[in-house]
C-alpha cells in the first residue's frame, strides 16, 4: 500500500466516480500490486436502512477493473437508494484480493494452527467454482455476513450456488458442501472502509486502529451500559438478545421462544449490577432508578417457602428455580442497598439468603436447583442423591451465591445474630467444599480453561472477614488466574494472522479464541485481591495481562466505525458482541464487558 494521504485521494475519487459515472483515471493503476490472474476486486456500498449492494470484478488493470464495478453499481436498481455524496450517510468498502493457495474443503479446520487447511474468518476467504461459475466469499464477509464456524460458512455457500435446495437440513447442505465437485481456494485481501472523511484499514472486518486508553475504556463502558438502559423494557426486564446481521430479537439458542421472548433471570440481575456499575462510575441517578426498576421485576418472579420456620424465597422463571439466580439476585440487591441504604427490600432479601443456606448440605455441597421440571415432578429437591446433585451441577451457581451472601454478610446493617452465624458457618462449609472438595468429586467435568470467575469473586469478599483469610481460598484464585493465563493467547504463541488473538483464551491451544468477559470479571478480581494482600508483585502480573485481554475485548465493541454492515446500524450501536465476527449480542456480553471494564478502570 502507498501513503494514507493517496488512499484517501482514492476514496475521493471512487466517490466522485460513483456519484457521477466519470472513470477513474490510469494512475491508479500502481496503489496497489495488482494480478490480472487472480486479483479479484469488490466494492459494497452501506447505508443503514438499506440492504448493501456490491460488485466483483477482475479485469487486465486496477483501474479498468474499478470502472468496471462502478459502473454495475451504479447499474443497480437500488443505487439511487444511497446518498453517495454524502460522507457521512453512504459508506464504501473496498477490497482487493492479493492473495491466493490452495485449500482441501474435507480437511478444513478451525482448530489446528499448524493446519495448511485452517479457516479463520474475518481473514481467509474462499473461491469457489460450481457448474462452470465461479464466486467468491471475500475475506470480511466472515464479519460483514456474522460467519465465525465452518458449518456456518458452507451452509451460507450452500445458499449462494444453490445446494441449499436440495435439502432443509444444514448438516446435508455442509455434507454436500465438502462432498460434490466444486473446486476451491483460499484467498486473502486487503480492505478498506470510509468513515465521514476518513480511511480506515480493516482487520478481520473490524477496522483499525483499535485504542484502549483509560479514556477509552471509561467511554465504552459507559456506552455499553447505556445501551442497556436504552433497550431495557417496560416491565424492567432487559433486551435479552439482538443479531444486528439479521435485525432480530429472537434468540438463535431459542427460536421457538417467541411469545414471551426468551429470557433468562441470571443475566436480567447481572444487567442489574451492571447499571449499579455505571451509577458507582458517574453517580448519574439514572442508573440507580433504572436498576430499581428492573429489581422490581426480579422481585416478581420470588416464590415463597420457609427456612428453620422463617421466610425464603426464591426466584422461579421458565419454570425452574436456580441457586444462581438467587445468588445474582442477592448480589444485585446488596449492590443497591450498598448504593443507596434503601432497606425497602429487606424481607425480600434476607428470604433469598435463608433460600441459599437451605440449598447448601451438610457436606457444603451446593445444591444447583430448587426446582426443575425434568426431577421430583417439578416439586422442590430436597437432599438430592449423588447422582441428581451431579446432573444438576453448575461451576457458576455456587459462586454467584456465595458471592450474594458475602455482601449480605459485610454490608447489610442489622442482621439477626443467628442468621448472620448460620451465614458464617455455612458459607466457609461451602468454600471448602469447593476449593478442596469439588475438584475431587467432579474431576470428569473439569476443563483445562477454568470457568468459575464467580466464586473468584466471592473469594474476593470472603477473605475479608475474621477467620476466611484461608491459604486455600486464596490460592483458588491466584492458581485459576495462572491457569487461564496460561490458556491465553500471546504475541509469542499467535501467528502472524491472529493477531487480534492477543489477550483472548483457548481450551486447546488452536481454538478460534475467546474473548470471554466474564472470565476477565474473575481476574479483575484476582487483581483486587492482591492488592487487598498488599502483593504488588502479583496485582503487577495480573494487570499486564488483563490489559490484554482489554485490548482484545475491545474489538468485540459496536462503535460508529465498525457498525456499517447492519441496516439498524443504531441498534446495534455500543453494545458488545460474543465472537469477533460473529455479530450476536446479547444481555450478558453487554453484562460481562462493561463490568470488568469498570473494575478496571478504578485499578488504572
């Protein structure tokens, strides 16, 4: 590529090119290296509200090629659809392949970085030749099209040459994919996007550069949070999911949940927590009366049962009630309380306490349900066997409730006596049983990637009370953070294309990474937790690598830069993505990234 200020002239020019019909002149013919054999170009045009149009080509020079495409475009019947005058409303991508190899369809993976064959979207492409016609799936349509595995990539092939007819099912559209006789290989691009009267170069569809000062991370954090207060409902409750590539609100995981809309009351109070996080951040009243309204709504869903003869109640939606749901729960309402002495919800509260002591066993195992309607007829368990505790096993939900009782027992004013021992007692039964105990008697469900960020940070709170500064706990949390740091990917394991690798983690070294939020919520709290020990050395370790992992996480934000492939560009605007080119967004990658980012600012 030449200078940025000649890319920007060229931008100009395509612009003017389009608006008017004009051909680009000849001495554009050397900006890029350009291969008459193989150098296949594509122009799109976005504009919210409208579908995109584009057009390939690959003629004997750039610039013929250029006029070429400029002139199908504007040949189209949507063109006059898009302001192309207009900087700031019509956005242009551009992309030329510069490079092409071969590639084995039934040897693809996603999972092997030494593959020859590997996928990775957002950076490989492929081209394709089927019944004498060849296409092409350029690189950033990995993002642009929300592509991330290969079976998403050949059902999505499968449609555009056809084969799609010949069966409903996407696993024969794959099969029949891989198996009949198209002839394919990889390609690479570069590819760049206007912004009003900038240039940006893209990476993995995403464009650069991707910035993550303190600043920057107080902005997105706030915005994130914003978008959650902005899309919240009239009953409380939160937007559970939205897929800015389709411009829905059906949940992919549930299609059928249409009538109500899926929901999930784990994530509606950690969306809870997360507005308590901007009020504690801004001190802005609007996340504070926002997250009353949707404590409203959790307390709608309480069930009421007795505990030692005193009130419990625990939440019931979607005909279950879980320990994590409490404990969330729990959490979200102690975060308000702390927030604002408001003890208006106290009765409610302190039954969700008596709740998760009930569901705590002699052995300190917790309980992971309380009802569920596939065991006991959808009537409460009460000391499950063995075998009905391990189906119903969760890594999360003892955390999370412990995590609830940790901030009733240092926070709340005025706890009985009684219950606040019977809160002690049961809760250091409950921590050994997990560091010392669950490891043991669950070892078959273990992973390499550890995945209890919340009893991290339950831990966190614990050790601060007389007596639970316990080895064993702390060194729960330290050992799972070095364990998922060394799960992490890292500029000397990264190759040169996964770059945007960096700070994310992985089960087996070669999975497409995970840019996990909710992971970095416990490392946060590792950090917090080694400055609470006055271990400078250690919170320096942890620091270093969440930045990381910041960096990272910051390419899953919808900025106004990267928006441009969805028709609600709006919608989808400051919210956080699960994947990097996957588009899906939903309460809990909002949840989960605004949070850490808000622990880590207050550490910057």
């Amino acid at each position: 590529m030449k200078n940025h200020a000649l890319l920007q002239d060229f931008f100009s020019h395509l612009r003017d090119s389009l608006g008017c019909g004009a051909p680009l002149p000849s001495s554009y013919n050397t900006l890029f290296e350009y291969d008459a054999g193989f150098t296949q170009i594509y122009l799109t045009l976005y504009q919210e509200d409208n579908k995109p149009i584009r057009w390939g080509s690959k003629k004997e020079t750039f610039t013929e090629t250029l006029n070429r495409i400029i002139k199908k475009l504007r040949e189209n019947k949507s063109f006059l659809n898009f302001q192309i005058n207009d900087v700031s409303t019509c956005r242009i991508l551009f992309e030329i392949v510069t490079k092409e190899y071969p590639c084995n369809i039934r040897n693809m993976t996603t999972m092997r970085m030494d593959s020859k064959d590997r996928f990775e979207p957002g950076v490989n492409g492929l081209k394709y030749k089927y019944k004498g016609i060849t296409r092409f799936f350029m690189p950033t349509e990995g993002y642009t099209k929300s592509i991330m595995s290969i079976n998403q990539l050949l059902n999505y092939l499968s449609k555009q040459c056809g084969i799609s007819k010949k069966t409903d099912r996407i696993s024969e559209r794959v099969h029949l994919m891989r198996r009949e006789k198209i002839e394919y290989t990889f390609i690479e691009s570069q590819a760049y996007i206007s912004f009003n009267e900038k240039v940006l170069k893209l990476e993995r569809g995403y464009p650069l550069p991707i910035e993550c000062s303190k600043d920057i991370i107080y902005d997105k954090t706030i915005k994130s949070i914003d978008w959650l207060l902005d899309n919240m409902k009239s009953d409380g409750s939160f937007l559970y999911y939205y897929d800015p590539y389709l411009d829905t609100v059906t949940d992919d995981m549930h299609p059928n949940m249409t009538d109500p809309l899926y929901n999930n009351i784990l994530r509606h109070s950690g969306g809870t927590i997360t507005l308590l996080r901007g009020y504690e951040l801004t001190k802005n009243k609007k996340y504070l009366n926002k997250a009353k309204e949707s404590i409203d709504f959790f307390i709608s869903t309480l069930k009421p049962h007795t505990y030692n003869e005193k009130f419990a109640c625990c939440p019931f939606f979607n005909k279950k009630s879980k320990l994590g749901g409490a404990g969330i729960g729990l959490a979200a309402m102690m975060r308000y309380y702390m927030n604002t002495s408001d003890t208006s919800y106290k009765k409610e509260t302190e039954g969700l306490v008596r709740h998760i002591l009930s569901r705590i066993d002699k052995d300190g195992e917790m309980i992971g349900y309380y009802i569920h309607p596939s065991f006991n007829d959808a009537k409460p368990l009460i000391d499950p066997p063995d075998e009905i505790k391990k189906q119903l096993f969760s890594f999360y939900y003892p955390g999370e409730a412990l995590l609830g009782l940790a901030l009733f027992y240092l926070h709340m004013q005025d706890i009985d006596l009684d219950l606040k021992e019977d809160i002690r007692i049961k809760a250091e039964l409950a921590l050994d049983f997990l560091v010392d105990v669950r490891p043991v008697k669950y070892k078959d469900l273990f992973d390499s990637l550890p995945a209890d960020a919340w009893l991290m940070q339950a831990i966190e709170e614990w050790v601060k009370v007389d007596g639970l500064q316990k080895h064993s706990y702390i060194d729960f949390v330290f050992n799972d953070t070095n364990s998922m740091f060394e799960h992490m990917y890292k500029d000397e394991n990264t190759l040169q294309t996964n770059k945007d690798y960096i700070g994310g983690f992985f089960y087996e070294y070669g999975d497409h990474v995970y840019h996990d939020a909710s992971r970095c919520e416990g490392i946060v709290s590792a950090c917090y937790l080694a400055q609470y020990l006055k271990d400078e050395e250690k919170a320096t370790w942890i620091m270093r690598h969440m930045l990381l992992s910041a960096r990272g996480l910051m390419k899953t934000f919808n900025s106004e830069e990267s928006v441009y492939p969805h028709a609600k560009q709006k919608k989808a605007l400051h919210c956080f993505r699960f994947k990097l080119t996957r588009q899906w967004v939903r309460v809990d990658s909002v949840q989960h990234a605004a949070c850490f980012f808000s622990r880590l600012y207050k550490l910057m």
